[in-house]
C-alpha cells in the first residue's frame, strides 16, 4: 500500500516576522505601552474611589496606572497555566 500525503501533517514554517529587524511581538508591546503612558498623563485629575468599607482620593493616572500593572500582572500569571 502506497501511503499519500497531502502536505498538511507537515509543520508550518518558521518564519520570523519582523519590521527592520525588530519582532513585531516587541514592537506591539512597546506601541501599547506607549498608548498607556500617554493616556496615564492625559488624566491627571483627582478622583475619588470607593471600595467597598473606605473612600480615597487620588490622581487617576495612578488609579488607572495600578489597574494597568493589575492587568499586567494577571496576564503574566495566566500564562504560566496556559504553557502547561
């Protein structure tokens, strides 16, 4: 028996995807940092926060600032299950 093979068991190439040889993983990570730090100092006026028992008042870039690194650090955690 002759066995026929179509090509699509096969693994895709690697191909490195870069812009003037930069990855454009890096690239993409620093646009959006740079799009949080703009919209950060974009809002510099003070807010109040309520929780659940306590208010606070602070600037809202470090409002939105510690819900970025929550996110950050949220993803980060997500992915060491995601490899496993």
């Amino acid at each position: 028996m002759t066995k026929i093979s179509d090509g699509s068991s096969s693994p895709a190439p690697n191909r490195k995807r870069e812009i003037a040889g930069i990855p454009t993983r890096y690239l993409a990570i620093g646009a959006i940092v740079v799009l949080a730090l703009w919209f950060l100092f974009a809002n510099l006026d003070k807010v109040k926060i309520q929780f659940w028992v306590f208010t606070v008042t602070a600037p809202l870039w470090i409002a939105l600032l510690a819900t970025l690194l929550a996110g950050v650090a949220l993803g980060w955690l997500l992915k060491g299950r995601r490899s496993k």
